[in-house]
C-alpha cells in the first residue's frame, strides 16, 4: 500500500461512518490518521525539494574534475546520512 493509498483508505473509512454514526470514535481516529498521513507526506515531499536544491547549488560553484569529483563525494556522503536513519 502506498502512502497515497493509506490515506485514501483512512478517509474512506471516516466517511463510512459519517452518515450512521456520526459521533464514532474509530471515524475520528481514521480521520486524525488521514491527517498524519498527509503531515508526513508533505515532510517527505519537502524533504526531497531541499536534497535536490541543495545539490544543484553545490553544483553551481564548480569549474574543475577536481571540484566535480568531491562535490559527488559530499553528496554521497550526505544522502548515505539520511538513509542510515
């Protein structure tokens, strides 16, 4: 399941209960979950734009194979950081 999915699904689900049970818990659960689904796309979403922006700009400095070939061992470097969590 996606996360799109996920959250697709946990809407479905409050709506189910919107009409018979108005008042149901386990709508109101679905409905926060939908919620921190969508926060943690949004983070992740952002997370992506700031990775690429900040290797484009660390391109933009660059004017030998020298500066090419460590700007590629930082970013490496760095993305290997983010995947360890």
């Amino acid at each position: 399941m996606t996360l799109e999915e996920a959250i697709k699904y946990s809407e479905q689900i409050a709506d189910s209960y919107k009409d018979t049970v108005p008042d149901c818990d386990c709508a109101k659960k679905h409905r926060q979950l939908a919620g921190w689904l969508k926060e943690l796309k949004y983070y992740r979403e952002e997370c992506n734009t700031f990775k690429v922006k900040g290797i484009i700009k660390s391109l933009e400095p660059i004017k030998t194979v020298k500066g090419i070939v460590r700007v590629v061992e930082n970013q490496r470097k760095y993305l290997n950081k983010g995947n360890s969590k």
